[in-house]
C-alpha cells in the first residue's frame, strides 16, 4: 500500500496499475492480485486504511467524535475530521472515487461514513431527510473538488466551508 501512495502522489491516479505497484513493493504482480484483486480493490484498502483511526474514534466513548458527546458535537467534530483526512489524501479519495465509479456508493468505507452522518442527523433533525443529507454532506469531501478548494493552501477556509454548509443545510449546530 506504501507503493501505491507513493505511486500516486508522484505521478497521479493513471500512473497506479497493478504491475507498476508490484515493481515498487518488490513483490510479484500475482501478490498484489490476490491481496488486492484489482486496482479497484488497491484504492478501496489504502482509502479504508487511512480512515481506520477516524471510523475507530466514532465507536469510542471519547468526545468530541466518540459516544459521549452529544450528536451536534459528534456530527461537527466528524465532518471536520473527515475534512482533514480529506485534505491530505485528496488524491487518494479522487483515484478511488474515478476506480469505484460504477458504485462508489458501494465502497465500504463510505458506507461507513454515510452511515454515520444519517444516524447523526437522524437524531439532530428527526423530520429532515437523513439519507439525502448525509449524501450531500459527504458530496463535499470528493477529491477533485478538496484538492481544488485546498490549492492555494487556504485549508481552514474549506473546513469552515464544510461547517457553514451543515449549518444552512440542518440549521445553526451549534444551538440545536
């Protein structure tokens, strides 16, 4: 998985195959193959590797992300973090989402995270749409769009962004 990131941030998504992995790793393609079984599949692990501690910290009772805190504070916290893991893997997420672009929705790791988000604002807005929200909350997070947005290295703008986004879509967090 460290070849293919590398691999990625030196020369992009199209520049990530299989044999190209297998010769950075030092493994034979066969390998990669079958631990991976497509470059689909590579994108999806290295995504959901790189998101294990966020998806972890959310099953956790620590605030702000974890059980304890209440679903405002859990939903922000969330969408911040998610913002962050965003930005610095940007490409990642962009080489996953054009991989899985028959279903990304179908990718367990957003899956996870669109789970999340709808059980959140299911309980901060019960009257709202929970399913739909959660889909355009998290349409804010695609790569092409974070690494546009981040360009110019403006990164707090675009987390912000992301919460004033929330804000208008379920009213001011914050006071709910």
């Amino acid at each position: 998985m460290r070849a293919t990131e590398e691999l990625l941030t030196s020369g992009g998504a199209e520049h990530v195959s299989l044999d190209k992995v297998a010769a950075a790793a030092g493994v034979g393609k066969g390998t990669v193959f079958r631990r991976f079984g497509s470059r689909t599949g590579l994108f999806q692990a290295l995504l959901a590797e790189r998101a294990a501690q966020l998806l972890y910290a959310i099953h956790q009772e620590a605030a702000p992300l974890g059980t304890d805190a209440p679903p405002c504070e859990r939903l922000l916290a969330f969408l911040g973090a998610l913002a962050d893991l965003s930005r610095r893997h940007f490409a990642l997420i962009a080489a996953r989402e054009r991989a899985c672009a028959d279903d990304e929705f179908a990718d367990p790791t957003y899956q996870g995270w669109h789970t999340h988000v709808r059980g959140l604002i299911q309980h901060v807005r019960p009257e709202l749409d929970a399913d739909f929200l959660a889909h355009m909350l998290l349409a804010a997070f695609d790569g092409e769009l974070v690494r546009r947005l981040t360009a110019e290295g403006d990164r707090p703008r675009y987390r912000q962004s992301v919460r004033d986004m929330a804000d208008l879509m379920l009213g001011p967090l914050d006071r709910l």
